[in-house]
C-alpha cells in the first residue's frame, strides 16, 4: 500500500462545477503540499498546509492531521484548470517528501 | 528571480554514455532535490541534499552520482546511462522558512 494515496486517479468535470480531489497518507508529517502540473509542463506549488484551511482565489485546501486526510477543491471550474494535481507530504523530521501518483483533472467548456 | 533552472530540457543519449544535468536555485534555499518521473507513479527520489556539503540517497539512487557544488547548485550525474533510466527528471529546492516546493522545468532523457 502506497504511504499516500490520491483519489480520483481521473476525473472528467463539466465548466462551473465543484471538484474535490482526495489524499490519505499513512505516515506522521510536518507538512501537506499541494501541486500542479500541466501537460508538458513543469510543476508548481499551490498550497503548503500543516493544519487547517487555505484559500487562493478560487482552490481551497483542507487537511485534518488526526485523519491523515486533505483535500483540493476547485469552485467555478474552468478548462485551464485540466491538470494534474499531486499531493506531498513531508514525514515529521525529515527533508524527503513522498508523492502520490497524481489526480488527473479535465474540465470541459 | 529566476527561482529553479535546470538543464538540458531535452536529452538522448546511447546506452553506456554518461552525462549530468545541472541545477541551480537563486533562493538561497538549503534543501534541493533530484526525482524521477515515470508513467503510473509518484514522483521518486533519486537524491537529495539538505545543505551545502552534504548528500544523501533517496528512494532510487541506484546508476546515479550527485555533487552538491555550492549553495545554489546541484548536478546529477548518470555514470553509465541504461534504457530504465529513460525518464522526465526534475530538480526541486526548498527550506524550512519557505513554504513552498520550487522545482526545475524538467529534463526529459531517452536512453536508447
């Protein structure tokens, strides 16, 4: 079983809808990390969480430690929201972050 | 504030040549970091680097070399490339004060 797992692995929304991407990780961490990559393209980092919520325009990101859970949503989807979006976390005293395999979004105008 | 910049963005290479990537971050970042990416799975470490003079091995070091030349610069060196290293492979730097990953545009690298 991997140490963090994504899900949907695909999701396929229309414009306008709400989407929720999902990450469970089996480890204790210091630190969530929420990434974007484009097809061809590099990544970037959206959202470092360790506990709470956060909001950048219209991502938001949750994490509860005590489940080992967060999620991505996405409000008001829009095509160049299709990427792939990857959750990170960092194990608690560690500098080595494990990845999930990724959440490969399409959202069709 | 070029951030991460990493080279070749594209590379061939023959089974048994060598070659390295090179990296660089302008800020000032102490941790930098070498993944793989392969079809289906997550980002792996290959190598990372927690300060300058120091390294360390990942989850898939194997046919891999690293030097961590100074603060800004971390290089990947494949000895003896083999056709299983045929793979997109970014470099990434981050630091406890920052509260992001930074990473590289990418190398892809087809060993045939």
């Amino acid at each position: 079983k991997n140490e963090v797992e994504q899900s949907p692995q695909n999701l396929t929304a229309q414009e306008g809808e709400f989407i929720t991407i999902n990450c469970s990780y089996s480890v204790g961490i210091s630190a969530l990390h929420w990434l974007q990559q484009h097809p061809g393209g590099g990544i970037v980092s959206l959202f470092m969480l360790s506990s709470g919520k956060k909001k950048h325009g219209r991502l938001i990101a949750t994490i509860n430690i005590q489940e080992k859970h967060s999620s991505l949503h996405i409000t008001a989807s829009h095509p160049r929201d299709s990427a792939v979006y990857i959750c990170a976390v960092q194990p608690s005293g560690t500098y080595k972050y494990i990845f999930g395999t990724g959440t490969r979004l399409k959202v069709l105008a | 504030n070029a951030g991460v910049t990493q080279t070749p963005k594209f590379q061939v290479l023959k089974t048994g040549q060598s070659m390295t990537l090179q990296c660089a971050q302008d800020m000032n970042h102490n941790s930098m970091y070498w993944y793989r990416q392969d079809p289906g799975m997550g980002l792996r470490l290959i190598y990372y680097s927690a300060s300058e003079g120091t390294t360390d091995k990942g989850e898939v070091p194997n046919g891999y070399n690293v030097s961590r030349l100074n603060k800004r610069e971390f290089s990947l060196r494949l000895e003896s490339a083999a056709p299983s290293q045929t793979s997109v492979y970014f470099c990434a730097s981050s630091d406890v004060a920052s509260e992001k990953l930074f990473f590289g545009s990418g190398t892809q690298l087809s060993v045939l």
